[in-house]
C-alpha cells in the first residue's frame, strides 16, 4: 500500500487539490513537503498533531518536512476559523513562543540523514522584504475578487477584517513560493480551515514560476469526538505538548480515558502502528472492551512519542499507585503530577492531630464527624486506612517531607502541603 492510500485508510485526507497528480509526483521523486504553525502560544496542544504527524509519514516515505514556525504571520493573525480581530502580539512574546515550538518539534521529527527535517521561521525571509517589493512582486499577482471569495476572508466580512488580517493569505502564499524556490517545496499540508490560504499559495506559485510549474495542497479533516465534545479539551482546559503545563500523567490520562468509539481512529490518526496492529486491537475493542487494550497501546504510543518513554513509565507507574492506592510507592514529583488537580492544605511542620486536621482542612466539617469518619475507616493517610483517633501526623507520613494524601471516603482526596 503508497502512502496515499495509507493516508485513506487511516481517514486522513479531507481534501486534495489534484489526488492524481501528487500520486505521480511521489512515484517519480522526492520532494520537500510542509506544513506552518503560528506560536500564538508557548506550546502547542494536541489539536496541532495530525498536520505534524501526517507530515512525518510523509518523512517515512522518503520525503523531506520543513515544519515552519510562522514568526511573521503569527504577528499578523489568521482570520481562519475566527468571528474577530486577534489580539496583536509583540515581536518578543512571538519570538519566545516559537523557541519554545521549536523544542516540540524536534520531538516528532527525523532531522539527519538525507531526508532529514529542516525547520524554517517564515520571519527570516518576510522580515527583509520591504513593502514596495511585496506589493510589486507578491500583491500584484493575487486579485482582491479572489480573495473575496475565501470563506475565511467572506465569512468575516459582515463583523469586520481589517487590512492587517486581510493580507494574511498572501503573506502564506510568499511563503509556498518562497519555500518551492528553496527547497523544492511541492506540497502543503494543513487543517480543513487553511484550505483557502493553501490554494492561494498554489495561484501565486502558478503566476510567479516558469511556465508548467506545479505545486499540490492537501488538507486534513476536523478531529472529532463520537458524542460531539471538542476533541483535546478537558475540564482543565487545553490538553499541551509542554509537560509544565499538561504533566506526562495527564497526557497519559487523556489518551486512556478514549471512548471506544473513538478509539480506533485515533490509532489511525495518531500513531505509527501497522494496519494488522491497529485492525487487532479494533477486534480486541469489540470483543474485550473492558480490557481497554486500545486505550493502553494508545496512551503509550502518544506518551513516549512527546514526553519519551522513562515519563511513559512514571505515568504508567502513576496510574496503578492511584488505582491500587499505594500512594507510598510514588516520590514527590510523582504525587505533584498525580494529584495536581486534587484540594489542597498548606500545614506547618511538627506533629498534628489527624482530627484536628480533617477539620482544619475542611475534609470533615466538625470534630465530631471527623472523629465518625476516622472510625468508620473512612479516612486513609497515603493509602493506609487509620481508625486510630489519638494519630498525630508524623514525618513518617510525608512523603519525601513534602506532601502527604488524605483521602475520606472512597474519591474525596486532599493534598496536605507542608510550610517550612
């Protein structure tokens, strides 16, 4: 099976400018192929992965990714997908956002040998254009009529666009050509929502290149959840690439807490796993579900490819502590990601009374139903049940000094922080 057709099947393409043309054009010889992304942020999340990961198939294939940090563009805003103005960001916070890209990046692709990845910053050839040179020699060539009729130009037409936004598709447009006449670029990849800007480079290639030249675009579909929620978010919010702000242990969370109706096709989408793999663990979702092997392949396969396989083990490590309750067996940084989320109580250090604590802390709401509680065994201290109402809290119920887990009840845990 080419590449094409594994992209199919892996429901992959959403649309082609010309699916007969690429075909022979990667049968013939290899070429560079690339796919931007605006640092609009200091991380990506994990809605920016399938243009990345189909690009390093791509790569697999024999084809060289020039993943490109949109340094100018992201000063000016993409109208894609957007109601109103974006928020201008200063030269310096777009410049430390696409460092701190840069660093993901490097995680998804092979950058040595002779396909290896060269990634480009779009400010470096856009940034030494001056304005009469690219209204000559850019904006001449691109109709406004044309531009008109993108979506995401019309779409915004009735709320507003100013020029700054207005022009963006032409600055991504200089950046196809610039990227065909430097590398040999002959195929972008991105979203269903850049389908507009892609084919305006394709116009402004076809106007400023020798005659016959050819270039292709390829979009891939909205990733989307069975029950209709937004894929990639939680109730914390964005899930992100930067282990500082998404830990490895909820990365890993997010993957395994799939849906079986979903699953399959994130394995398809994400992950570098065989058609036999992925069609054994489709039949393993349908006849064993409550194994969740998918899950785990899944959530594995998506761990060690962002955060590298020793956070795949602390995150696997993790999941059983907290599953188990063997909270004992976890160090400090392990309890930081495990219970990031989780209430939390700053005490001094010394002894305490465990009841005085409960209250304290507002895990029971009195003395006397904190003194219940301890009896009934409803109260664990790292995983210990204690019935002892005389327990004072000890160093030896600290986990490396810092933290100690009470949990009342069977989910109700409360993080126990200790002030020097």
């Amino acid at each position: 099976m080419d590449l094409l057709q594994d992209l199919k099947w892996r429901g992959i393409i959403y649309q082609q400018t010309d699916e007969e043309g690429l075909k022979e054009l990667l049968e013939k010889e290899s070429i560079s192929i690339y796919c931007g992304i605006d640092p609009t942020a200091d991380s990506m999340h994990i809605g920016h992965l399938l243009p990345f990961l189909t690009l390093r198939r791509f790569q697999q294939h024999g084809h060289r990714p020039l993943p490109v940090i949109g340094g100018a563009t992201g000063l000016i805003g993409d109208p894609s997908g957007k109601s109103e103005e974006r928020n201008l960001l200063t030269v310096e916070t777009v410049q430390h956002n696409a460092d701190s890209i840069k660093e993901q990046l490097k995680r998804i692709f092979d950058f040595d040998g002779e396909n290896g990845a060269v990634m480009v910053n779009n400010y470096d050839w856009t940034s030494t254009t001056d304005l009469v040179t690219f209204l000559r020699d850019i904006g001449k060539h691109i109709g406004v009529n044309y531009m008109l009729a993108k979506d995401t130009i019309a779409n915004r037409l009735e709320t507003g666009i100013s020029f700054t936004e207005f022009t963006y598709t032409i600055l991504q447009a200089m950046d196809f050509n610039h990227l065909y006449e430097t590398y040999n670029c002959k195929l972008q990849i991105g979203g269903s929502d850049q389908w507009g800007n892609i084919t305006t480079g394709l116009e402004l290639i076809r106007k400023k290149q020798e005659e016959g030249a050819k270039a292709y675009g390829l979009t891939i579909p909205l990733v989307t959840k069975a029950d209709g929620t937004k894929f990639g978010k939680t109730e914390s919010g964005a899930v992100w690439l930067d282990a500082q702000k998404t830990s490895p242990y909820e990365f890993y969370q997010f993957w395994i807490n799939t849906a079986d109706a979903d699953v399959v096709k994130y394995l398809k989408y994400f992950t570098f796993l065989s058609h036999e793999e992925i069609e054994s663990l489709e039949q393993a979702v349908e006849t064993e579900p409550h194994l969740r092997k998918a899950q785990k392949v899944l959530a594995g396969e998506m761990t060690k490819l962002i955060h590298g396989e020793a956070s795949l083990e602390q995150a696997i490590k993790i999941s059983a502590a907290l599953f188990s309750g063997d909270i004992k067996s976890l160090t400090a940084s392990e309890i930081k990601q495990g219970f990031k989320d989780v209430p939390s109580f700053e005490a001094e250090q010394g002894e305490l009374s465990l009841v005085d604590l409960l209250v304290q802390a507002k895990i029971s709401p009195s003395k006397r139903q904190a003194r219940e509680d301890i009896q009934n065994g409803a109260v664990s201290i790292n995983g210990d049940k204690v019935t002892n109402l005389t327990h004072m809290l000890s160093e030896e119920d600290r986990i490396e000094g810092e933290f100690t887990i009470i949990r009342r009840g069977k989910k109700k845990y409360t993080m126990i922080k200790y002030t020097n």
